[in-house]
C-alpha cells in the first residue's frame, strides 16, 4: 500500500490505484469469496506433491525402486543432483533412449521427458478413481499458501488492522494471549463507545474458554486436530455462554485429556451450568469429579453381560460403603493399584530426539530409555502428542516400517538400529465394517475355522477352512452376504438394519451350520462370550492361548465375533494389546500409546497396567502419554514437558522416576498434587 496524501472517500488510492470494497463482516472470513485468498481458496495451504516421499532413499537406484511411485522402474542408474532434478521436474531435455528390437537391431530414438512430479500432479487431477487419488495422496505434503502465507485471507482483508495486528494475527494467538490482548486495547473514548458491546462479548466467550482449560489452544486451530475432549470442552464453553436454563446437558468424559491441575475449573464450570438452572449428567471415571458432584449413580458390578445393574448410588462416602460397588472398593481403599517396589532401570539403550521443534518444542533434545516403561507427561497443550506421535512415531514408521509419512520437524533420532518395529496402539476401530470382530483381528479365527474343516461331516462333504468364513461365497449367506444383518435405506433418515430373514442373523447357509465340533455350529462360537470359548477350546492350545490373551485384558465379557463398530474406544485398544501379546517378542519393539486410560474404570487400568508390563517384561518398550495418576506412578522413568501450554510449553521440565520427577518443584505432574506415601 502507498502513502497517499489525500483521503478518498471511494476507498482508492489515487496514486498506485489500489482500490477495495466497502469494510464489511464477510471481507474478513475465508469461508467468503469476499474475503478468501483467491490462490488457496481459503484453506491457507495446498497439497503438493513431496520429493522426500517421492524418493525416500536417495541413495538406491531406480532399479532398486528409488522412486517409490514407481518402484518397478527398470534403470539401473543413480542420478546426480542435476539429473534427479530433471527426473522430478522434466525440462526441455531430450533423452536418448537406445534398444534392441526384436530381430536383435538396435534402434535409438528421441523423447521430451516431463518429469515424475508433473505426470504425478496431471493424473491426481484428471483421475476419477477416489483409490487412485488416495494413493498419490501418499506422497503428497500440505504446504503453505504462497500468496497469504497461510492466513488465508486477500491482502485487502489483511491490511486492516486492530491495536497494530490484523485479523490473520489475532487469530494466530492463544485463547489466553488474545483474552489479554482485547483486555488491554488502548482505544479512545470514542472507539470504547463504538466497540464497548463488542469486546464484552468477545472477553466473555474467551474466558469460557480458559475456564474449561482450553487457555493453550490457539483461534486459529483447525477443528480436526483437536482430541475428543477439547471439542467436547469447547461445545461446553458454547453452551455457558448461552446462558439457558431447565436445559438437562449430558457430557461424556469431559476430562478426556486434561491435566489435573486443570480439572477443578472444568468442576467450576459443570457448577455454574447447575447453578443457572441447569441438570448435568456427566459420564467419568474421574475421582475429583466425583467428589464434586451431588449424586452419583454406580453401575456394574462387572462390563458387558456381567454389567447392566445399578450397583449403589448417592455421594462417593457412601458408595463407598457398598462392597458390591467395585468403584466403591478403590476409593475406599480396599482395591488400590500399587505403586511399583522396584523400578526397571535402563540397559543403556537410548532412542534420542535431536532437536525437536515441531509446533511449539523448543529445539528439545529428548532421550528415552529402551526396554523400560516410559511415560510421557505434562499440562494440556505442553507438546507431548507433537513429540511421541508427530516426530517419534511418524520416524520410526517411515524408518522401520517404510510407512510414507513425513515426520516433524527436527534434526535426527539416534539409536534407530535397536529397534526392528513401531506399533501405535491406539483407541480408533478395530474395523470398520460388522466383518471384522475380536475373532478375525487377533487370529483366533483361523485356527477355529481349520479345526471346523476337520470335523469327520466337513471332510466327507470336502470342505475347506474357507468354508466356515463369512467374507467369501461357498459357506456364508449370500441373502446378506455373511452380514447376518440386512441394510434398509430411509432416504431422508438414519439406515435401518435388521437381521437378515434367510439366516436369522447366523450369517451362514445351512449347509454349513450341519458342521458342528462338540455339538456347536460355527454360529454359536461366534455367539459365545470369549470367557465361553475359552473354555470350550481349552483343549486345543493354538486356539486357546488367543482367547486366554483377551481375557487378561479383560475382555472375557465380549462375544467372539461381537461387530468392530459396537467396540468402545477402550475396548478396540485392548483388543490391539492382545494381539501383541499373543505374538512372540524379540525385544526389538516399540509401543506407543497416547492416553490408554480413556474411558477406562479403575480396575480396567489395573488390567492395563499389567498388560503393559507384560510387555516390557518381554524386553520391548513402551511409550505412554498420560495424565493419568496410576500409569504415571507404575512408569520405570517419566518425561515431563512445559512447563505450561501453547507458547509457553514445548521444554523438558524434568526427567527421571516418578519420585524424582515428584522432587521437582519445577513440574506441574499430578504427582506433585497427590502422590502416595
């Protein structure tokens, strides 16, 4: 923009001609044409293709599948810097290609090449296939908008300005930076008479912000980074603001990722909705939460169809009165998890992060311990998801497991050649289809499948172990196609599905339910409890040792073939951990796991715990990020990041055991808050 020395009432300049619409609401949001950048369309970023992902190892040739789209390439070649920019971006080089036809002439002809990345770039946008697409996204890494810079915006938007900042800027701060910024807006006695309404409004929706301790989470987050909590927190802090009363507001774990020091303002604000009028029903495991609340209702006494009963209700005093209430036992003391009486100490095994600073890490160096149980720990929004999932784990993938996605930033990970895998535990779904169930996922239905086709009544009739799966054609049900459940479109409402009235639900064609081991169809296996079958395939060890996993896990509740969509997210991760128990281990194995204890109840930790020492025990390591007081006190060394969030957060705090960590006066761990004698 130029200095003009006029002032123009048509919003132009008469000297450089820059001109702009008149100032309106829609000129400074991206979901506007008026006021999205027009080369990113408002998104602030665009998908390119990424020649690290292109060419993961540089130094293979292109026999040896340098370019990983095309890996089958047939050169034997390793190009220099010069020539690999060609390959990639083409140019007007012409290429001589010289070969044998098939009456052994040699013939030489000429050709234009393109390059890899431009071929690439034209079918991602000329494809119709959604699986094409999908795999060239692979290779692909979301950049900067060159124009806006990410801020999305017309220069236009950009040029107007509050307090020196423009909105781009305002958006880029802290819920707790931007609370102080309009706080402290110098304005004159004029402005505060126009923008009086205005900054009460937005001080007030800031502050219901930080009382759900949402205070590091940046304006500008994108909606689909966030956790299941935060979003859950942030529709809180909407409803608040509302001001309604007579409204019965039910929450589900609210405290999903906070860190306890921030859990008696989460209370605070679950108060003033009851106190406007309000009923609140809240979902939690939480012992602060409880505390707080003035009626508590305890179901159980154990999960699935050892659950389904009110158990005890009434304050926390007086459910723990109730021996039947399991909640009861561990906050009455008579079920505790122990604190460990030794510690495992390292072997002198190190993976070490050098200089990390994705998001907002501080260049941190890091060096966790192999071989022992680690736990990561720190306030909301202090970097630990940054750390373990975003640089740790997308490495050791792309390192180990050849996965293709580009970690953070950072300089190098030392002591990769200890470890030969990286598996991520986490809470997503086991499958997404009712095919896949408990049975499927961890093995155990092979060998069940293989002992059907041994039966004297399926060798005579000549079936295969193929017969008795509900995924191919032959045994299943080809009314439902091995569903067992039938799906009826409702246009403008929700699908219904209903058993399918072929099999009733059994999911296979009569022949193959005349098969039966000891007087059962494959039918009623799949129906059986896992604690059921266990029993019933006691005698066959290759099936019984999978079974025997899920029931340490505590999962001896859920049938054999219960659907992957009805698993909890709890559920889903502990069906993962069986499988990796029941695999042997070379002690070469990393385990990650970001806040195993989601929707777990105590003595559900308790399992968890064990299941994870199991695994360390083996020799692995396991990487855990939790808030919660239990995993904390049973890790062997604990690495605490702050020593707040957003900005202020990103550094190593402390490090060590958790009586160590517990020392120090610089940490904000829970341990601090409540550690047990």
């Amino acid at each position: 923009m130029c200095a003009s020395a006029f002032y123009n009432l048509n919003f132009a300049c008469t000297n450089c001609g820059f001109s702009y619409s008149e100032i309106s609401p829609r000129m400074f949001s991206f979901n506007n044409p008026y006021g999205a950048c027009p080369h990113c369309d408002g998104l602030g970023a665009h998908q390119e293709f990424d020649r690290d992902l292109i060419i993961p190892k540089p130094e293979l040739s292109l026999a040896e599948g340098a370019i990983a789209p095309w890996a089958e390439s047939s050169s034997n070649y390793y190009p220099a810097e010069e020539q690999m920019d060609i390959i990639l971006h083409g140019g007007p080089h012409r290429l001589n290609v010289v070969y044998s036809d098939s009456r052994g002439r040699m013939r030489e002809f000429r050709l234009i090449f393109r390059g890899v990345i431009p071929m690439l770039n034209r079918m991602y946008r000329e494809t119709s296939s959604s699986w094409l697409r999908e795999n060239l996204e692979q290779f692909m890494t979301e950049n900067l908008c060159a124009v806006c810079n990410g801020q999305r915006l017309k220069p236009e938007s950009l040029s107007v300005k509050v307090g020196g900042l423009n909105i781009a800027q305002v958006s880029a701060l802290s819920i707790a930076q931007a609370l102080e910024f309009f706080s402290n807006l110098e304005l004159s006695q004029r402005q505060q008479m126009i923008a009086r309404q205005i900054l009460k409004e937005i001080k007030e929706r800031l502050g219901f912000l930080v009382n759900v301790g949402l205070d590091y989470l940046t304006l500008d987050r994108q909606a689909g980074s966030l956790s299941g909590g935060e979003a859950q927190r942030i529709r809180l802090a909407t409803q608040i603001g509302s001001s309604l009363t007579g409204v019965l507001y039910i929450l589900d774990e609210p405290s999903i990722g906070l860190h306890q020091r921030d859990n008696s303002r989460l209370i605070d604000t679950l108060k003033s909705l009851r106190d406007l009028g309000n009923t609140v029903i809240v979902v939690e495991h939480d012992q602060e939460t409880m505390e707080a609340a003035d009626h508590i209702i305890d179901m159980g006494p154990g999960a699935g169809q050892h659950g389904g009963r009110v158990v005890a209700t009434g304050t926390l005093e007086e459910i723990s009165q109730v021996p039947e209430s399991v909640t009861g036992q561990y906050f009455s003391g008579k079920r505790k998890i122990e604190v460990p009486s030794t510690r495992r100490q390292p072997n002198g095994k190190y993976l070490e992060v050098i200089g990390a600073r994705e998001n907002n890490l501080k260049n941190i160096d890091v060096k966790v311990p192999l071989g022992v149980f680690t736990c990561v720990t720190g306030v909301s929004g202090s970097g630990k998801s940054t750390l373990v999932n975003e640089i740790i784990h997308k490495r050791l993938a792309m390192e180990l497991n050849r996965a293709r996605r580009k970690p953070g930033a950072h300089d190098d990970i030392l002591g990769l050649e200890h470890l030969e895998k990286v598996i991520n535990i986490d809470q997503a779904p086991i499958g997404r289809t009712p095919r896949s169930n408990p049975a499927t996922y961890t093995g155990a239905f092979d060998p069940i499948r293989q002992l059907f086709a041994e039966t004297p009544m399926a060798k005579m009739r000549g079936y295969a172990p193929g017969r008795f799966s509900f995924n191919v054609k032959g045994g299943r049900c080809e009314a439902c196609k091995g569903d067992g459940i039938v799906k009826i479109e409702m246009h403008f409402l929700p699908d219904v599905y209903v058993p399918c009235e072929v099999c009733h639900g059994k999911r296979y064609n009569r022949e193959t339910l005349d098969v039966r081991y000891k007087d059962k169809t494959i039918a009623d296996v799949l129906e059986m409890t896992i604690e059921e079958a266990l029993e019933f395939f006691q005698s066959v060890p290759r099936i019984a040792r999978k079974l025997q996993t899920l029931v340490d896990v505590g999962l001896g509740y859920m049938r054999l073939g219960q659907s992957a969509t009805t698993l909890s997210g709890g559920e889903a991760q502990r069906v993962k951990l069986a499988t990796e128990l029941s695999r042997r281990s070379n002690g070469r194995t990393f385990y990650i796991l970001d806040e195993p204890t989601t929707g777990l109840h105590m003595a559900d930790i308790e399992r968890l715990l064990e299941v994870l020492q199991r695994l360390v025990d083996a020799g692995d390591t396991v990487l855990v990020i939790e808030h919660n007081l239990d995993v904390i006190k049973s890790a062997d060394y604990i690495i605490d990041l702050g020593p707040e969030g957003g900005d202020r957060g990103g550094q190593v705090v402390a490090t060590g055991t958790p009586e160590e960590v517990a020392a120090n006066p610089d940490s904000y761990s829970p341990l601090n808050i409540n550690y047990p004698a």
